[in-house]
C-alpha cells in the first residue's frame, strides 16, 4: 500500500499535469488564432503529452488502490503579447512540473517507496527531454522567430511533430 503522504503527492501531481493539458490547449489555441498552426500543432501535441502523464498516474494509483481526487482545472487567464511569450511560460511551467516530480521523488525516498521511485524514473528522465524540448523552441524562436522567413520555416517544422503515446509498463 502506498504511504498516504506519497499518494496524495500523486494525486495532487495528476492534476498538475491535466492542468498543464489543459494550459498547453490554450496556447494552441493562441497560435491557431493568429495562424500559425505549427506552433499550434506543437502545443497540440504538448497537450496530449501531459494528459497522458495524467493517466499515467491514475493507473498508478488505481493499481496501488487509491481513490483518485480530481480537482477543478482553472481555466487559463492569460493574454499574451507576442509569439515568444507562449514558449517561455511553457518552459518555466515544465520547470515547475519537474520540480514538483522531483519533490514527490524525494518523499518516495525518505519513505523507501522503491516501487514509486521506480515509477517516478520514468517521468524524472521525460522531464528533462521536456526541459530541453521547450528551451530549444524558445532558443531557436530567439533566433529564428523575428524574420518572416525564419518564422515560417519554424512553423512549417513544428506541423510535423505527431503524439507518441508513452510506453510505460505499469
């Protein structure tokens, strides 16, 4: 049985990343608007990302039977200014997520939940794919974003990015 402790970090974390689904569909849906839908697509892909993370953990905690607390997901409230804004609160959310990973980690090895640490492996090494994913874009957006042309290309790259469902045995 799961520490409660550990179990209601995860359960908490789940929300987080419906949450950052649900922020990431709104950036999408920034980038659609003013079109540029690679950028759009991008974040579509994000959106998917982090609801599978999601479910993820709900099939974690449902195998370890806990009751699954889903809270209200806010929704997002901001109006940005530019094209660059979106990218950099992405990055700082993913931040954000990694930190909370690592916080529920570090409860799992205070309590020697291995099973969990173990489990949390997975998102561990996914959060850096992500941190580094999400800095490029803003870096080469940095580079490339401020020219029509180079705008374009970036875009046209991002529309070909598609959803790989993660492959997590639980």
């Amino acid at each position: 049985m799961l520490n409660p402790k550990i179990a209601k970090m995860l359960n908490d974390q789940v929300n987080k990343e419906l949450h950052s689904s649900y922020l990431y569909l709104d950036m999408a849906n920034y980038y659609y608007d003013n079109n540029l839908n690679g950028f759009g697509n991008w974040f579509d892909v994000q959106t998917e990302e982090e609801k599978a993370h999601g479910m993820l953990i709900i099939q974690y905690l449902r195998n370890n039977g806990i009751k699954i607390d889903l809270k209200e997901i806010p929704a997002p409230d901001v109006k940005y200014k530019n094209f660059k804004e979106p990218l950099d609160a992405a990055f700082e959310h993913e931040k954000y997520i990694t930190a909370s990973i690592n916080e529920i980690y570090a409860e799992a090895y205070l309590v020697k939940d291995f099973r969990t640490m173990q489990f949390l492996d997975w998102f561990v090494k996914e959060q850096g794919e992500e941190e580094q994913t999400s800095d490029d874009l803003c870096k080469r957006f940095e580079m490339f974003g401020n020219d029509p042309k180079g705008l374009y290309l970036l875009d046209s790259e991002l529309a070909s990015r598609t959803f790989e469902a993660p492959d997590l045995t639980l």
